[in-house]
C-alpha cells in the first residue's frame, strides 16, 4: 500500500504544479495586458477565449478520461497502445474539423468575431495541435512528469514571449501566435516522448473511430452537463438581475473555478491507479488526507471573505462577502462529488450512472431556475442556494450508485 499511496501522492504532486501554473501564468500576464492594450481590443481577447473554450469541449470530447482508461487496461502493451493512440487522434482530427466548420460559422454571424477573424482561427491554432500531445496517453501511463513538463514548456515560452514581443495596441495579431508557437515546440518534444517509449502509432479503421467516439460521448455529455451549472446561472444573472449583482456573481464563480482546479488533480492523480488496481483502501485514504485540508480551506474562505474579496477585486466587491460565504458549502460538497465520480465508479464502469448523475443535477438547476423567475426570487442568495442543491443531488446519486454496486470492487476485473 506504501508504494501505490507513493505513486498517487506523486502524481497528484505534479499535476498540482501544472494546476496550480494554470492559475498563475494568466495573473502574471493580465495586468500587462490589460494595461497596453485598450478595453475594446481586451474585451476581444476575452470574448474570443470564451468561444475557443466551448470548440476545446468538442474536441477533447472526454477523451482525457475515456483514453486515459483505455491506455491503463492496455497494461503496458505497446502495440496495443499505438492502436488507441491513433484511433483516438484520427477521432480527434475528425472533430477537430466539425469545430472549425462551426467556428467559421459563428465567425460569419457573430460581428465581433467576424471583425478578428484571423484573430479567431489564430486561436483556435492551438487548441488543433492539442490532437497531437496525447495528455491521456502520458495519464493513462503514469508518466505525469511529462504532462506537467509539457504544460511548462509550452505556457512558459508563451508568457516569456508575451513581454518581449507584446508592446502596443497594435500588436493584437501577433498575441495568438505565441501560443501557436509554445504548442509546435510542445507537439516535437512530447513526440521525441513517444518515440523514446518505443510506441509506433497505427491508425485504425474508420468503423472503429466512430466507434471510439461512441464511447467516449458519455464522457463527453457528461463534461457538457457540468459546463452548463455555470453557463446557464450567469446567462440568468445577466438577464434578470443588475450589472452589480452580474460583477459580484462573476466574480464569485471564478474563484469557485479556481477552487475546484484544485481538485481535479487529486482526481486524475489516483484515476488510473483506481483502473488498475480497484483499490478501496487507497480511494477512503485520499479521502481522510484531503477533507481536513478542504475543511480548513472553507473556514479560511469562509472567516476570511471580505479580505479575500476586496484584495481580489478591491473595496467595491467587499459587499459581496455574503454570497462567498455562501458558496462554503458547494466548495466541500464540490470535492466530495469530484472524488465519487470517475474515481470511484469509473473503474466499475459504471459511465453512465456517473453522466447521468451529472445530467440530472443540470436537470434540477434548469428546473430550479423556472421556480425562482416564476416566484419572483431570482437574487444572488436563492441562485447560490440553488447551485448548492443541484451539487447535493449529483452526490446522493453517486453515493446512491456507489453503495448499488460496491460488490463489484470485490470482483477481479
């Protein structure tokens, strides 16, 4: 047990670098940016990430946990492991190209985007070479010192870039490129990577990338449910309530999402040890680690609120003290849901109890949502209340499923 909690604690280790790396580098280089170029030029930066987030899902298409999976059960295999490898590439170069096509779309129909669109396309650069960086495959391996150096690399030379090329206004166009740029050197080291471990990817028929696709849709759905919690509050914020109160609300969900950055490592840290192994004991220790952790988090949040707030945002956010002490609950709540789906059921195989969990807190938001407008109580207080129900229904569904089928932890895979 010693030398699994070792392996998990390591990977965990590393995967908070790069989590923990994402968060920096966009702070380091944000004021720079925001003080050469002008609000309008900003404001595009923004609104164009925005959008390349949303063709990112598709593309990944919840091949960072399916693949991840598939590499940890090919159990070292080399063949094996090349076939996956280029299936899922050839299944990502499909989607790759129906996100495009949908990009130049809203290019055409959406002004501010059809005023950059070489900015745009530029953007959406980086997010194609993605196909050919294989996080899953490092995951799946264990080799997270790769993904992690990867990440480093390729987001470091970019933000080094930034302040050495980046001077005015008017270099707009040039901004993109450098991520195009730290994604190439990216794309040749993580493929020295894979020719070093001796793995020969072979692409596989085209019955069989549709069938990978099959596969992974689950995953994909689910990524798609947990994307809307966010995107739908806010779309109602905007509408129903003032600019104020849509500040204080934006505000609060980006610290929620910082947060929660901080789970995921733990999460993907001891998934493919749980494929492997199937191993309970690791699955309660890593649970009795972190929650006292995760509990002290929430009372610093909690205790600390308006210095938190006003060091963030400064003075005028003070006000919004109440609505992140309310979030306390979601933030434990969120952990709690984290660990008990794809870490816990996924090595059972039980994928579509965890999307369906998933699915349904979306469900009950939408639900809980058209009860507030039609009551008359759409404010910051019952929306985070809301937010937190819907949270409390995915977890009881996936403790519900877990205590269902926790024989088959018992079962030799």
């Amino acid at each position: 047990m010693k030398l699994k909690i070792s392996k998990s604690a390591s990977n965990i280790s590393l995967l908070y670098i790069m989590s923990i790396t994402q968060v920096i580098l966009p702070l380091v280089t944000l004021p720079y940016l925001a003080r050469i170029f002008t609000v309008s030029n900003y404001g595009v930066i923004s609104y164009v990430k925005s959008v390349v987030v949303y063709a990112n899902l598709i593309m990944q298409f919840g091949f960072l946990i399916s693949g991840t999976r598939e590499i940890v059960e090919a159990k070292g295999n080399i063949e094996k492991i090349g076939k996956i490898v280029g299936k899922i590439t050839q299944a990502k170069l499909l989607l790759s190209v129906i996100a495009f096509i949908v990009l130049l779309i809203m290019i055409k129909t959406i002004p501010i985007l059809n005023k950059h669109a070489i900015f745009t396309i530029i953007m959406f650069c980086p997010l194609f070479l993605d196909t050919f960086i294989y996080e899953y495959l490092f995951r799946g391996l264990e080799k997270m010192n790769i993904v992690t150096m990867r990440y480093l690399i390729s987001k470091g030379i970019a933000v080094a870039l930034t302040f050495a090329i980046i001077r005015n206004n008017g270099d707009l166009s040039k901004l993109p490129l450098l991520d195009v740029l730290g994604s190439l050197i990216a794309v040749f080291w993580v493929n020295f990577e894979i020719k070093r471990l001796k793995i020969k990817i072979t692409f596989d028929s085209f019955n069989n990338v549709i069938s990978a696709l099959r596969e992974s849709s689950i995953y994909f759905i689910s990524d798609m449910s947990g994307t809307a919690f966010n995107a739908l509050n806010t779309v109602c914020v905007g509408i129903f309530l003032s600019a104020r109160d849509v500040a204080f609300w934006a505000l609060i969900m980006q610290f929620i999402g910082a947060i929660q950055s901080l789970y995921n490592p733990i999460q993907d840290g001891i998934y493919p040890e749980m494929v492997k192994k199937r191993d309970l004991k690791l699955f309660r220790k890593i649970i009795l680690f972190f929650s006292p952790l995760v509990l002290l988090g929430c009372l610093i949040t909690f205790l600390g609120a308006p210095l938190i707030l006003t060091i963030v945002g400064g003075e005028k956010y003070k006000a919004a003290s109440f609505l992140m002490r309310l979030s306390v609950p979601l933030l434990f709540i969120l952990f709690l849901t984290i660990l008990h789906g794809w870490p816990l059921l996924g090595p059972i195989g039980k994928v579509k109890e965890v999307t369906f969990s998933t699915v349904m807190g979306a469900v009950c938001q939408v639900m809980g949502l058209v009860i507030l407008v039609s009551c008359h109580l759409m404010t910051l207080f019952w929306i985070m209340v809301l937010r937190t129900l819907s949270q409390v229904v995915i977890l009881l569904m996936r403790l519900g499923y877990f205590n269902k089928y926790k024989y088959l932890y018992n079962k030799k895979k």
